[in-house]
C-alpha cells in the first residue's frame, strides 16, 4: 500500500469568492433599477451582465495575472474590483446614493483585506477608475437618485455588509478557536518541556531550549572542576533495609545534594546509586579559580548538611552512621554530547574525572579531598591539611592530595557553626543560618537538653 504525500491544489477562498459574488451582484441590481428607471439603455445592460459574469471569470484571473514580488494574488483581483467601482460610479453618471454605497462597500472590502493602507489605495484606484469612465464613456450626469433606485442600492448594499459582518464574525470565530489551540499546544509543550528538564542538568536544559547550545555531536576541552561523592557504609546499609526504604533514603539523600549543587553553580553530570557526580565550568562559568571556589564550598555545605540528614534518618529508625566522602580535581576535560545521533548524553571524559573520582574512593568517611591543581586555586579562601602524595590506580606517579578542613572565614576566633557527634548525642548549629525568631525555642531546647543531662545517672 502506497502514501499519496502530494500535496492537493489551493482553490480560491470561498469567502472571497461569494463576498464578490453578492458584491457584483448589489451592482447588477442598482444598474437593474436604472433600467427599469430610465428604459432600455446597452450601457446599463452590459453592465449587468459584466456584474453577473465577473465573479465567476475571477475564479481563474490569478492563474493569468503577472506575478508581482511581495504582492499576493488576492490584493490584484481586490484593485480591479476598485477600477470596477469608479467606471461603475462614471456609468451611474454619478448617482450620489449608489454611488457612495459602492464607495462604502470598496472601503469596507479594502479594510477587512489590509487596513487603512489598502483603503486608501482602494480609493485611489477607484478615483481612477472613476476618471476612465468618464472619459471613456461620457456618461451623463444624474446626481439625484430615484426612489427605487436609492432602494435597491441601500438594500442590497445593507446586505452585502452584513454578510461581510458574519464572515468577519466567523474569522473572529476561528481566530479565537486557534488560539486557543495554540495555547494549549504552548502548555503542552511547556508541560513536556518541564518534564525533560528532569532528566537534564538545567544548565544544559536552559542552553539547549534557548538555542544557545546545538543538540550534535560536539565536544570541546575547557578547564573543569570535577566532584565525586558516595556514601560511605550505603552497601551494607542496602542489606539491612527494604527496598522501599532504602529508595526514600536515597531519594531524600539525592534531592539535597542536588539542591546544594545547584544552589553552587553546579552542573549535575549523573547518579550511579548512591554516587554524585558534578562539574563546574560548563555550559556556564565564572572563570576557572571562581569554579573551583564554588565546587569546594558545595563539598563543604554538603558534609555539614549530612549532619541534619543523619539525625532526620536517625529518627526514621537509622541508626547506623552514614558519612559522605568526597573528591574533586581540577584540570581539562573533554565536555559535550557524546554518543550516538540518535541517543547522546552530555558529559565528560578526561584524566581529572578518573582523578576526582579515585579521590573520592580514597577518602575517609567525612572528608574531601582534592587534587594539588584545585589546592592552588581555593587556598586564600578555603583550609586545607597536606596529606602528602598517595599512589593513585591508573596514575603512574604519585598524585599530591590536600584535605578540606573548612572556609577561612569560618574557622575563625569566633566560628559560625558549632557541631559535635558522639555515641548518643549528635548536634550541628550554624549561627547564620538561625532565624531571629526561632533563637528562643532553640536556646530553651539546649536548656532543656542540659538539664535532663544533668539529673540523668549514668551507670
């Protein structure tokens, strides 16, 4: 079975076509009512018939009309029906009552079909063709119109506008039914689109829809901060659990990193399990050093937030201790779309990934480590222990590493946050994260705590 996919030819619009049918028609009438009027006359009878017959002559007009560059078909049938009022003006010999109804329904034509524009050219037209008529047929001169035919003009004039009036009502119509349409296919669309945000960095989402970025093939190599993190005793956690508790967790674990990592800047590359991955530099950045700033203030924002996770899982009935580790590195990479034409991921590929991610293997439960390259661009702003140089697999040589201890500011004579974990007893308190009025409830909670401390025996 075959597909006819030809597409079929356009006909004339039938609005345009039974408007100037009743149009022409209004003009037989009038020159009807002249005759009748005024007796047998050739001029009066042509006219007629020309009236009767034009409308269908018209059908087939624009396949004969030259073509004319930015100037549709229709706009040259529409100047002939103006030469057509003014000769038929002239043939009336000037009839003020027809006469202006022809005037008024030329102009009503010309302003549905362009606006004032169109009506003035119209009127010029028809002035001309008013001009030709007169010199052509040297009409006599009746400006007073009788009784039948000031009828017969008004009538059918009157009806021609309001059939002009239900066909401008019936394109309202559908005017509005379509957009209508259309804004349900825009939040349809908006809809679709919000839903593959989810599966896309937004970063690369917002680059991708505002046309900033190609979906292709392309790859290119930028200086990059790369994250890794996982949490550390999540394999035996996973054995103890049910799967539907573990998936809460996980998720809950999830959607806080990834709102900390977007709050930094951070492009979210994947999620393997428990495993995070996020890189900073692409498709937006700041400049390589402000990059690797905002990657290790999020590893620090990160392992204070596992503070509050821990005691809201902990109240789930999680007792054991999950700790985050953490490994950055800094250097270039290859980033793009990689893949296939048809199925591609936006990602990266180089030496720093495997390095950050080893990091990040080597790590102990609670600690960031980074890469010399990353030390040497955030140590004004952030303190770091040197750990010396581990051997690294895949490296063939020593790899320099430097533990995160916090953000200068931070770790001041006067810190900001306070926090402390021992066997029964966790707490995490950052002073500039307190609201004003939530500092009595909080102090009255400490009291409380204090005092059950103190009158509790312990044996």
């Amino acid at each position: 079975m075959t597909i006819d996919t030809r597409i079929a030819p356009v006909k004339p619009p039938l609005d345009g076509y039974y408007s100037r049918i009743i149009a022409y028609l209004c003009a037989a009438l009038t020159f009807s009512a002249l005759l009748i009027e005024n007796g047998h006359r050739l001029c009066y009878l042509v006219a007629i018939l020309y009236s009767l017959a034009y409308p269908q002559l018209a059908q087939y007009l624009p396949t004969r009309l030259p073509r004319l560059p930015h100037l549709p078909q229709r706009l040259s049938l529409l100047a002939l029906d103006a030469l057509h009022t003014g000769v038929f003006i002239a043939l009336l010999g000037f009839n003020y009552v027809p006469s202006i109804m022809f005037v008024v329904l030329l102009g009503l034509s010309c302003l549905i079909a362009g606006g004032p524009a169109y009506l003035a050219a119209g009127w010029l037209l028809a002035l001309a063709g008013t001009l030709l008529g007169a010199a052509v047929f040297t009409p006599e001169v009746s400006l007073h119109s009788s009784t039948l035919v000031t009828l017969v003009s008004l009538i059918s004039g009157g009806f021609f506008i309001l059939v002009m009036a239900a066909f401008v009502h019936r394109q309202g119509r559908h005017l509005e039914e379509a957009q209508q349409q259309v804004q349900r296919e825009q939040e349809k669309t908006t809809r679709l689109a919000a839903n593959l945000s989810k599966y896309l960095s937004p970063q690369v989402w917002e680059s991708i829809f505002s046309g900033k970025r190609s979906v292709q093939l392309e790859t290119r190599r930028k200086k990059l901060t790369v994250f890794f993190s996982d949490i550390r005793g999540f394999t035996e956690l996973a054995e103890e659990l049910e799967a539907e508790a573990l998936t809460d967790l996980l998720n809950n674990y999830l959607d806080e990193m990834s709102r900390i990592a977007l709050q930094y800047g951070g492009t979210i590359d994947k999620f393997v399990g428990d495993c995070v991955m996020v890189f900073f530099g692409d498709p937006k950045t700041q400049g390589a050093k402000q990059d690797a700033e905002a990657a290790v203030s999020m590893a620090i924002a990160m392992r204070k937030h596992m503070k509050v996770l821990r005691q809201q899982w902990r109240s789930r009935g999680i007792t054991k201790p999950l700790e985050i580790r953490m490994g950055l590195s800094t250097g270039y990479c290859t980033v793009g779309n990689f893949g296939a034409a048809t199925r591609m991921d936006y990602t990266i590929i180089g030496r720093e990934v495997n390095l950050a991610s080893r990091l990040e293997s080597a790590a102990d439960a609670g600690e960031i480590l980074i890469s010399h390259e990353t030390y040497s661009m955030v140590k004004d702003l952030i303190m770091c222990y040197d750990k010396g140089q581990i051997s690294v697999k895949g490296f063939a040589r020593p790899v320099q590493i430097y533990q995160v201890v916090g953000l200068r500011r931070e770790l001041g004579a006067a810190p900001t946050f306070l926090e402390r974990e021992l066997s029964g007893f966790s707490m995490y308190l950052d002073t500039n994260h307190v609201r004003n009025y939530d500092k009595e409830d909080i102090i009255k909670a400490l009291e409380q705590a204090a005092r059950k401390l103190r009158d509790k025996v312990i044996v």
